[in-house]
C-alpha cells in the first residue's frame, strides 16, 4: 500500500467501512425489516433487540473501524511495512499458494480468536474488554464490529502474524477480510442459514454456526471459535446443549415448511 500516511489511513479506513456497512446492511435490512413478519419465526431468539441496542452496536462498530485503522496503518504505513511477507506478483509464489494463504490466514484468525476470547472471558478482565459485547445478549448484523476499544485493539491485531508470518498477495488479503466480514455478520445474525442436520454432518460438526455463537452471547459461556469449532471440541468448551437448540431451530424450520 503506497501513499502518504493520510493516504493509506483514508483507504484502510474506507475499505473497513464499506466492508462492514456493504454486508451488515443487507443483512438487517433483510431478515429485520422486509421479511420480520415472514421470517421471524426462524429467529433463534424469537424476540428483536430494542432500537438502543442497534445504536450502541453501530456506534461501537465505527470505533473499532478507527482503531481497524490506525492498527493497519501501523502494518502498513510506518517502517514496519518494509518487514512484512506481502508480494506484488501472484506468479510469485502461483495461484496453489494464493488459495492456501487465504485457508491459513483463517486458520491462524481462528486459532488466536478462540484462545484471546478465551482470555477475555477471564473474570478479572471481562468487563474492561468483553462486557461491551456480550450487551448485545440478543445481536443484530450490526453487532459484529461492536467492541470496546481495548477488545477492538485485540481484535485488529490479528493482523500482525497473517502478515508477518504468511506470504501473501493484497488480493488474497482482502478475499480473507471480506471472509471475515461475512462470516462474522453471519454469526451475529440471529437466524440459522445452514441446513437442518448440519451440527450433525460430517462436515458442519466441525464448523461454527449462527446458533452457536448466539447460545455464546446468551448465555456468556461456551462456544469460543469464530470460524470453526475445533477447538471448542478439542478443550471441551462447547455447550452440551449447542446439538439441542441446533435441533429446536430445525424444528421451528419444519414445522413452517
């Protein structure tokens, strides 16, 4: 990323708000507005947050795309840019890494999220960096970025293993920060968009699901993975009752199908 320092903090910053805003939109305008009354019977939680909860989760969310920005200014508008593992040509390193970067870089995402938010669902500092976001016990689309400052600076800082640690081509950059951005809104959606059945599969058994992650802002314990759920399964933090309200959900779908 090339430019002044005004230059690149003006890009990072529009790219982030357009990501957040081009999904999160969508979404609730989507599943809160045009299709509440058809829909809401889907709804994980039946109930929809109140108009101050959407508020805070918007308000707290352009925070931490500032702090998004001034971490990736960081990354790549000071002297550390001359260190980090970015190339310009894709025939460089060839299209097989180009795909492959992309998995490990949310691999590592998922890796550091569960074991930080592990660590931020310590008591002793819980309310500086994570009570902000478990306020939205009932999240909205909008909730994905809604973080403290101290929880927001965590979270930003991610960025420094992806690209310290893997070689990586601005384009596949972006493909994971938009990955990211979905996978994220979809977690705090408030509805389940894979199949019935899925914590079952083979396959959905080891991914993160809506309802997952919104038993995680209900109940406040269990359920830390972001992308997957390898590492609740493997420490025993997911929820005993995670198959239960995956199945309720599944019932609720049958029964208006």
């Amino acid at each position: 990323m090339e430019g002044s320092i005004l230059e690149i903090a003006k890009a990072i910053f529009t790219m982030n708000t357009i990501r957040y805003f081009l999904i999160a939109t969508p979404a609730f305008l989507i599943f809160y507005i045009f299709l509440d009354k058809k829909w809401r019977f889907k709804k994980i939680q039946h109930k929809l947050p109140k108009s101050g909860d959407y508020k805070r989760e918007i308000i707290y969310s352009i925070l931490t795309i500032l702090i998004f920005t001034g971490v990736g200014l960081i990354v790549f508008g000071t002297p550390l840019k001359h260190y980090n593992l970015r190339y310009d040509e894709i025939a460089e390193y060839g299209w097989a890494h180009w795909f492959i970067s992309i998995l490990l870089m949310i691999l590592l995402h998922d890796t550091y999220f569960y074991w930080t938010h592990r660590l931020m669902h310590q008591p002793r500092i819980f309310k500086y960096f994570h009570l902000l976001h478990h306020k939205s016990t009932n999240p909205s689309p909008w909730a994905a970025y809604a973080f403290h400052p101290l929880e927001g600076i965590v979270e930003a800082s991610v960025i420094f293993p992806i690209v310290f640690l893997i070689p990586f081509h601005k384009s596949a950059l972006l493909v994971f920060l938009l990955f990211m951005m979905v996978y994220n809104v979809y977690g705090h959606l408030g509805y389940e968009l894979y199949p019935k059945g899925f914590n079952k599969h083979i396959i959905g058994r080891w991914l993160n699901t809506s309802v997952n992650h919104n038993q995680h802002h209900k109940h406040f314990t269990g359920n830390y993975g972001l992308y997957f759920l390898f590492w609740d399964r493997l420490m025993g933090t997911i929820r005993e009752d995670y198959d239960e309200s995956y199945l309720a959900i599944d019932q609720k779908r049958s029964a208006h199908s």
